[in-house]
C-alpha cells in the first residue's frame, strides 16, 4: 500500500497525489521556483564521494538529520554506487532493497521528502511504496522498460537524467537535448504527466571534463522543455582537472558550478554539502536582489 493518497487515471491506469504530504514542495518543483536543494545520502560501500561512509544505517539516519537541519528540501537516497567512472559495482534489486530497509522508511519518518535514486523499477517500486515522493533515475527512463509504468502509477516526480556508457567527440549539448526529449516522449507514453517531469544534463556521466564544463555553461539552452532542471555538480571529477583536488576536498568547484547553474535556470541543486550550498545560494539571491532596489532620494 503506497504511503501516498492517490486517485486513477482511468485511461492511461497513471495516479497522483494531489494532497500528499509533500504537495508543497511539489508545487515549487513545477513552479521552478525557489531554488531547492537535494541532500545526497549513499547508502553504499564505494560510493566515490564518501567511500561508504554512512553505509551504516544509524550512520546515514544520523547524516539525514544533518542535511534536513543544514536546509536541505529533499534527501535522495541511492543504494547503488552509481559513480560515473570506472569501478561502479552492481548489486542486485534485492541487495538495494535490503540497504534501504533501515534507512528510507526512517528518513520519510523525518517528515522531509525523499527521493529514490535507482535504475531499478521493482527498487523504485518499494521505495515509494515505502513513502518516497520522487523518483531519480540516473539512465531517463531509457535502462529499464518498466521504470516509466512504475513512476507513472504512482503519480510522483521523476528526474529523467542524460546519460552514456562513455564520451565521445559529438556536440554534447545536442546529445544531451536528444536524449532528453526521448525521456519525456517515454514519459508521456506511459502516462506521467509532463509536469512530473524534471531534467538533468547528466554532469560528469559519460562526459569528458569539458563536456561537463559546457554542460553547466550552456545550461539555459535547456529552457526550451520548459521543465524544472536539477544540477548535480557537487564533488565531480571535472572540477578536479581544473584544480586537482580529491573528491572532498571539492567544495569550492562544487559550489561555483551551482552557483552558476542557478543563475542559468536550473531550480533544484543536488548537493553533499548542504549548509555551504544553501548559505551560497542564499547570499548570491540577496546580492541579485539588490540590483533591482533604486537607491534612497531617487525616484
């Protein structure tokens, strides 16, 4: 039994849930504004930002308490490295589920939305039968044939996100763009809505560094979906061939990125550092501000 209030779509068998808990948020995922931030949590033993630090279930109950008190609007959590580079280790649908048992109904407990992190339809499945309210599929609907019927039925937010096996030398925003719209066109064939829909550029999967680097600066050529967009820059690889740096030591390059995805449109920032991020964003919205206040005495 899902843990969200939903109604049927007699025709295409799709569900929603106008009044769940977090139709809130929702609201401001398809208004495309605020900027939100998504605290990540790797239920994992390699992932490659934190090496499996909160594999523990007390560990990454713990971690989930941080980011939601550093400001984080939504924590996803993934129990399968999908580290974009050499290394990745599957694990079976049941070795998922087995890792988020302990861990994701605790953190819907907290009351804060969560998002499922899975190329696994039957994963996606039991998390959001187990109160997850987004779904973040890192292959866009494109790796598993049942991962758009799953989303659609429950009637949640799905992350449709670019992704390839390795980098090639084509123009990489056309690709991005491509496969984008394939995602959305696998999406409205099974019936999820288009305003369930949010984009991801996909930064530092199957990318070379400055295809990750154009895809953040020509980010705005998204635009023309007209669909939420999430950036998910922080601690990748790319920042380490402009400044060597291991993976959390980063902050900086993550920070800068985003800043500038923002800036570019993007309306949900995908972050480990949560409070840094949040400050970041924060302060670059007031210094915008001012811009548009006239000075005192005129007119």
């Amino acid at each position: 039994m899902s843990a969200h209030t939903v109604t049927v779509n007699k025709t295409t068998g799709s569900t929603s849930a106008p009044g769940g808990p977090h139709a809130g948020l929702i609201a401001k995922i398809r208004a495309r504004k605020p900027v939100l931030v998504m605290g990540i949590l790797n239920v994992t033993p390699d992932s490659f930002s934190d090496g499996g630090k909160f594999f523990d279930p007390l560990s990454a109950i713990s971690h989930a308490r941080q980011l939601i008190a550093e400001g984080a609007d939504i924590i996803d959590i993934g129990a399968e490295s999908t580290r974009p580079y050499n290394g990745m280790k599957p694990v079976t649908a049941e070795d998922e589920r087995q890792r988020l048992a302990h861990v994701l109904p605790a953190v819907v407990a907290l009351g804060v939305a969560v998002s499922i992190d899975t190329m696994k339809a039957s994963v996606a499945d039991w998390a959001l039968n187990n109160g997850a309210a987004i779904a973040n599929d890192v292959w866009g609907l494109q790796r598993d044939p049942d991962m758009a019927r799953i989303v659609a039925r429950h009637g949640v937010p799905v992350v449709v996100m670019h992704n390839r096996e390795k980098p090639d030398a084509q123009d990489i925003m056309a690709d991005i763009d491509a496969f984008l719209a394939r995602s959305i066109e696998i999406a409205t064939r099974a019936g999820i809505a288009r305003n369930n829909i949010v984009l991801d550029p996909g930064v530092g999967f199957g990318k070379t560094a400055e295809q990750s680097m154009m895809a953040i600066a020509r980010l705005a050529e998204l635009d023309h979906f007209g669909l939420p967009i999430l950036m998910g820059a922080s601690r990748k690889r790319f920042i380490d061939a402009v400044t060597p740096a291991p993976p959390d030591q980063r902050l900086g390059g993550s920070l800068a990125s985003h800043l500038i995805a923002a800036k570019a449109g993007a309306s949900i920032i995908r972050a480990h550092d949560v409070a840094a991020t949040v400050q970041a964003l924060k302060v670059a919205a007031a210094i915008a501000a001012t811009a548009k206040e006239q000075p005192k005495g005129q007119p």
